[in-house]
C-alpha cells in the first residue's frame, strides 16, 4: 500500500505544498526538542541543582520518549497517514510545554522525597514525557507522508532526519547563546511551546486564510502567557521583596530586599522557582548585606556592611599569614568577603596587625615589622558569571577601586593564564546551582596548581558546606583529605557549634546528641604553604593578640558578631586528633582528582 504522493504529485503545487509544510514541520519540531532539552534543566536546578543525576535524567528520558515517539508515529502513521493528525499531536505537545512553568515546581517539591538520585529522574519523565514523544513522531510520520515508492525509503528519511538535527542544533545554540542570557527561563518555555504550536498551525493542509488566522492565534496565546509571567515575577515572597531578577548562563540570579528586626538587608539568592501558591521563592542566598529600607534614599558614603556570618572567618588566614599584602577571590557573589577585605586592611591597619603579633607569631619579628613597607591590601576578585559581578555592583555595594580588580572568568583558567601571579591569602568560595562545590575546583591538581600561586607564606582558605559524620560529611572530608595529600599543615575551623571536640556528640556516649554532627554547616579549611608551627600556648597567644587588633577596627564591619564571637571562631579549630577520628569514621571519602571527583553524587 502506497499513501504519499507519487513523483508526479510532488512536482504540482499541491504536492510543493505540502513537502514545505512537512519539512517545516521536522524543522521546528527538531529545534523546540532540543531547546526544551537544554532550558528544562533550569526548571529542576532548583531542588536538584545541576549535577550528573540531573544531566543523565534529562538526557535518558527524552532519548527514552523519543524511542517511543519513533515506535508510535511508525505505528500511527501507517494505520492513519494523516498531517492533521501529526500537527494537532504538535499543538497538544506545545500546549504542555507551555503549561510547565506553572506546575513544575510542585512536581520537583513532590518528587523531592526521592533523593537527588531517582527525584531528577522522576521529575524529569512527569515534565518532559509526553511532550518529547509527541514531538518524536513528526519524523516517523513525516517519512510516511513524503513516501511513495519503498525504493524512494532511505532517501526521504535520510533528507528529513538531516533536516530534523539541523532543526535541533538552531534549537540548540539559540536557546544557549539567545534566550537563556537575555530572558527568564519561564519565558523562554513559554516561547518554545508557543513557536511549536504556530509552526504546527501554520503548516495545517487548509487555505492560507486560516494559516494566517492560526499564527495570530499562536501570538496572542504567547502574550497573554507572557503577561500572566510578568504579573507572577511582580509578587513578593511573604517579607521578601524581589529587587531585580536574570537568567544568566549559569544561574537564575535575584537580588531581594527583606527586613530583619529593625534593620533592612538585600540578599543576592540563586536559584529562584514559582512555588504552588504563584510566588518566587528562594532557597539559597548567596550573602547578605546590610541596606537602606525601601524608598529611602540611599547616601554617597553609604556603605553595605555584610551581614554573612560566615564570611567573617574568612578573617582567620590571618592567625597563618599575619603581614599579606595580596588576595585572590575565587567566587565572588555579593562581594561581602572582598569588600570586608577592602575595607579592614589598609596599610596602616596591616601594620597595626603586625605589631599586635611582634614576637608572639612566629612569623612576625621586630625585625621583619620594621623592614616591611605596608601598603593597602591588593584584591583581585573572580566571578564566572557576569551577571553575578553586576548586580554585586548595582545592587549590594561591591565597589572595584585601586586596590581591587574584578575579572570574568573561570577560577582554574584564570590562574593557567596568569602563571606568574603569586598570592599572600587565596579564597576559595565558589557554589554553581543549588550551592553546589564545582567539581573542577575541588581537586587535588587545582589545589596543587593553587599552591603553585601562592607566596612563601600564603595561605588557602576554602569554604565548604557539610557535616562531621554521616552522608553530609562526605565532601567535606572528601576535600579535606585532598587538601591534605597537597599540604602538610591543614586546619579545620567550624561556624557554629557544637565542634567536634564535644565527645559527647561524636562518639555517641549521649544519644540525644547524635543530630548535631549530622547537620550542614560551614566549615573552613585552612592549609599554610608552609607549616606554622605553633603549641597550643603560642596559638593562645596569637590569637588573643588577633582580637586586640580586631577591636581597633570599625565593629559596623562586623555586625552583631561580637568579639566574643570571634575569640569562639579562633577556638573552634579542631584538633588533628579529632580530624583524623572524623576521616576514620567516615565512608565513601575520596581523594579528589581531575579523573575522580564524584562529588555530584554525594548528599549536599
């Protein structure tokens, strides 16, 4: 049985008709796959982040529908070869994918119970299921409306395959270097399902008349999605009020405005989603600062103190590196941490600091105080993602000035390209989707590399989120054993209690206890590149002299943190003892390498 139309038909204007509609049918159906392929991961980087779970979800499941598009348009189209049928299937699929931004989020919160291995996969396969089968039997379908002779198979097949990946690599590369940057990714679904639909319309076998009556159709069903989108991204969240909002190549970023007590904050956050009610939510904020209430005018001299607690104890380097004169960032988010930096030490309050330790540090001697020239701090600051960097200036007080330079860039390409930079203090606090650790910067050749840029006595200071026992602790010990296999001397300091050192919590004599072990918190790794041999008497002694100098410095840069507080940051450095119990308690922990970094599959 023949049902396409013969060599004869297909040179009428009939039979050119309708090898246009077909064709570009395959096209459009091919780009709208595959763009919906690469926005959907922002639609589930909310609860699951971007790691490989999410990645493997959505490349196997559309691969997945896609087979059974294949196996049921083959099917279908042989019983009823019909492109009204195919089309209408086209309008349904397009119909769904612009429905996603309004009940994706219940699905990832209803998936979420799963874990971060199967909640992806399962998210995945309710929000993207239907729509890429439907799409996947354009081409099966097409085939069969564009074949006459058996002989005549493979050369069709073969022109409409090749112009449905041609289809799906414009797809592609628009969605990734078009829509994704310049708009939200709500927006960009929106206007994906919305070309499938005109495209599938327009291509109808009816008269031109409703041809052009289906492409107004198709607009006016993209507007009015487009104003119910900008009337959702409008609400503010409970006592949160979104200040500004983008989609950039790497996150969803938002600056908001929230009160807390009689004090007024703006919080970069990542990683924004619609909630069941029709309202953002965030989950992860980024940093905090301290800012003006809304509608007030802000002053010239107004200054965003951080209000990121845990940024203060990027302030310990200094108990190993007493006299820096230079830092690298790597991250820099809202800039809390390099503008602390900024601020607190200039030349004169360097060399405050290195009087408060003469004779004390063993770094620090008379001698070595009255031969050095201080000058201000020298910051350079790495961000990957341009976004990020402006609203760090335009919304949280970040100000580039002599002392301190901001480049785009990637953390590790950054120091390939500049091999000869060398640095007193580095920072490493770099979170991707979800607040999760890059792998790339975790590993045993980075920190070699990073070792490689530091001065005789730099020092490395790497934040990492997790807990002390249990399937939270397995980057963080995970890393802190690379950062051993690298360096010889590697601290480990804690934000909150309780630490470690409190037996009663980690070895178990007082259940009640357990869960305080097992909760994420930040904790800092400090690895000298050059040990610092200090007793616990001298260590007592430098750090109490670090306090001195603290309280010379303007207590606004510290917020509510007292001095108190930072003599209890000094004082949670956990001992090589309790270390080493940690890392022989714990399971799966990896040395972390460019060939072997699983970090994406363990608990965060």
């Amino acid at each position: 049985m023949t049902t396409g139309p013969s060599v004869d038909q297909i040179k009428t204007v009939k039979g050119k008709f309708l090898l246009l509609r077909v064709t570009l049918l395959v096209f459009f159906a091919g780009a709208a796959l595959m763009a919906l392929e690469i926005v959907g991961s922002r639609l589930v980087a909310p609860w699951y982040g971007s790691s490989i779970y999410v990645w493997g979800s959505l490349i196997g499941i559309f691969l997945g529908a896609m087979s059974v598009g294949y196996f049921a348009g083959g099917w279908l189209s042989h019983e009823r070869p019909s492109q009204t049928l195919i089309n209408l299937l086209q309008v349904v699929a397009g119909l769904w994918i612009t429905s996603l931004p309004y009940w994706a989020a219940d699905t990832c919160m209803g998936t979420a119970s799963l874990g971060l291995a199967y909640g992806p996969l399962a998210a995945c396969t309710v929000l993207f299921g239907v729509p890429s089968i439907l799409i996947g039997m354009v081409s099966p379908f097409s085939v069969q409306l564009l074949t006459s002779e058996i002989r005549a198979v493979g050369k069709v097949a073969g022109k409409l395959y090749g112009l449905s990946t041609i289809g799906s690599i414009a797809g592609t590369l628009i969605t990734t270097f078009a829509l994704i940057p310049n708009l939200d990714h709500h927006v960009v679904i929106i206007i994906i399902g919305a070309v499938l639909i005109g495209a599938a319309l327009l291509t109808l076998p009816f008269d031109r008349m409703f041809a052009g009556a289906s492409a107004i159709t198709a607009f006016a069903l993209l507007g009015v999605h487009q104003d119910d989108i900008d009337n959702v991204f409008d609400l503010d969240v409970g006592d949160i009020a979104i200040v500004d909002q983008k989609d950039s190549a790497y996150h969803e970023v938002a600056i908001v405005s929230q009160k807390g007590g009689d004090e007024y904050y703006r919080a970069l956050r990542f990683s924004g989603n619609i909630d069941s009610t029709g309202k953002r939510s965030y989950g992860f904020t980024e940093s905090r600062v301290l800012w003006t209430a809304p509608g007030e005018k802000q002053d010239e001299d107004f200054v965003a103190y951080s209000r990121t607690r845990y940024t203060y104890l990027f302030h310990l380097a200094m108990l190993y590196c007493p006299m820096p004169k230079s830092a690298l960032f790597v991250g820099c988010g809202g800039g809390v941490g390099p503008m602390s930096f900024q601020r607190a030490y200039t030349a004169d309050a360097l060399e405050r600091q290195a009087k408060f330790q003469m004779d004390s540090h063993p770094l620090v001697t008379s001698e070595s105080v009255e031969s050095k020239k201080f000058a201000d701090m020298e910051i350079d600051v790495i961000e990957i993602d341009p976004v990020v960097v402006d609203f760090a200036k335009k919304y949280m007080g970040l100000k580039p000035g002599s002392n301190m330079r901001i480049r785009t860039d990637d953390g590790r390409r950054f120091l390939l390209d500049e091999p000869e930079k060398k640095y007193d203090l580095i920072f490493l606090d770099a979170y991707t989707v979800g607040g999760r650790l890059p792998h790339h910067l975790l590993t045993k050749e980075y920190l070699e590399l990073l070792k490689t840029h530091l001065t005789e006595n730099g020092v490395i200071v790497s934040n990492v989120i997790g807990s002390y026992l249990g399937g939270y602790a397995r980057i963080l010990l995970s890393e802190f054993i690379t950062f051993r296999s690298v360096f010889e001397q590697v601290e480990m300091y804690s934000s909150e209690f309780p630490t470690p050192s409190e037996k009663t919590a980690y070895e178990f004599k007082n259940p009640s206890q357990w869960h305080v072990t097992l909760e994420p918190r930040n904790v800092m790794l400090i690895a000298p590149n050059k040990k610092v041999a200090m007793g616990d008497g001298e260590y007592e002694a430098v750090a109490n002299n670090w306090l001195r100098f603290l309280a010379t410095l303007d207590q606004k840069e510290f917020g509510n943190t007292r001095f108190f507080d930072f003599r209890e940051f000094a004082m949670r450095r956990i001992s090589d003892a309790d270390a080493n119990f940690l890392v022989n308690k714990a399971e799966k922990i990896y040395v972390l390498t460019d060939a072997f970094a699983p970090v994406d599959t363990m608990p965060f």
